[in-house]
C-alpha cells in the first residue's frame, strides 16, 4: 500500500511522518526533501543545470549549493521557482515512483512524504493520501520559529503553495497538527492500525 503524506510548509510533514515510522517500524519511507537535498549536492547534471539557470556562485567553491540564496531566489521569482521545480521533480517523481512500484506487491507500508504530491499529480501513484494541517496562525508562527524570515516573507512563502484548504479538500485522511506531539502520535496509530487491518 502507498501512502502518500502531504500538507503545507511548516505544517508538521516531517513529524508526522517521523511518528507513523515509530508505530508502523517495517515501513518503507521516502522522502522528497532528503531527494532533493541529495540530488542537488551528488548529481551533476543537477548541479550543472542550476549553476546553469542561478548563476554559478550559487555553489560554494568545495561546492556547497547555497540553499538561503536558492529559496531567496526562487520564493521572489516565480519564473526561477518553475525552473528549479522542472529540474527537480521529474527526477524525485520518477525516483519515488519506481520505488513505490517496487514495493506494490509488499505486505509493508510504502510512506512517501512529497510536499508538492498534488502539485506534482503524484496523488494518481497512491493508494491513500494524508494531508497533514494545521491553523493559518500556527503554520505562520512555526515558520517564521524556524527560520529568519520575517512574517511577511513568511506569509508570501506560504501564499506561493496550493491553498491548505484545497489540499484538505482532496485528502483521504486529514492529520490535524495544531496541538501537542502525543496528539500527533494517536492520530498516526489510529491511521496506521486501519491500514493493517485494510491489507
């Protein structure tokens, strides 16, 4: 069974998909942005296409790509945010997907966290999709917590991506994540004990 795990940024993806990993322990986990992190620091063809479209100082001279100046870049240009998502995601879709493919006739789990899974048309690849959410205030707070935006640039970060609400709209589980982290893991086990006993 794929699952495919979605949300907004700073809604709590990764803390959902770290406590669905804890209550299904033979689950197999993939997850776009350590993709991504991954394809940008190893592949060159990857590295050669960016330096090609953001300049190359956007890597360090020991090739270190600067990811401030990256999502400076791209969050200010829609234009370069294209850019960037037509070198990266075909190839963290094909990986996932051949990946999940793979896994089809498994009796585990195959948890995908992909940010953009609805931006992406990945939803067709799953067999379930949870969005994980929260409220507009809380996603705004974690952000500018967890970054040095200031909440405007925060906001216009948020503004960027598909609406919450859309992304609830078209989920088959919807994870709410506004509170403590012992909310979040009930919420994983109850979804996680109806999968094993739908297989």
């Amino acid at each position: 069974m794929v699952i495919g795990i979605t949300g907004g940024i700073a809604t709590g993806k990764s803390a959902f998909s770290a406590q669905l990993r804890r209550v299904a322990r033979t689950a197999v986990m993939f997850d776009a942005d350590v993709s991504a992190h991954q394809l940008t620091a190893a592949d060159p063809e990857v590295q050669a296409l960016i330096r090609e479209r953001f300049g190359c100082e956007i890597y360090s001279a020991s090739g270190d790509l600067n990811r401030g100046a990256l999502r400076a870049i791209v969050f200010a240009d829609p234009e370069k945010k294209r850019a960037l998502e037509q070198i990266l995601h075909p190839r963290i879709r094909r990986q996932w997907s051949l990946e999940a493919e793979r896994r089809r006739n498994s009796t585990e789990l195959f948890l995908a966290d992909i940010p953009l899974l609805y931006e992406t048309g990945g939803e067709a690849l799953c067999d379930h999709v949870v969005v994980v959410a929260c409220s507009a205030r809380t996603q705004l707070q974690r952000l500018v917590a967890r970054s040095s935006l200031t909440e405007f640039a925060a906001q216009e970060m948020i503004s960027s991506q598909m609406p919450l609400n859309e992304k609830i709209a078209r989920a088959d589980h919807v994870i709410w994540n506004n509170g403590a982290s012992s909310a979040l893991a009930a919420q994983a086990e109850i979804l996680a004990r109806s999968w094993r006993a739908s297989r």
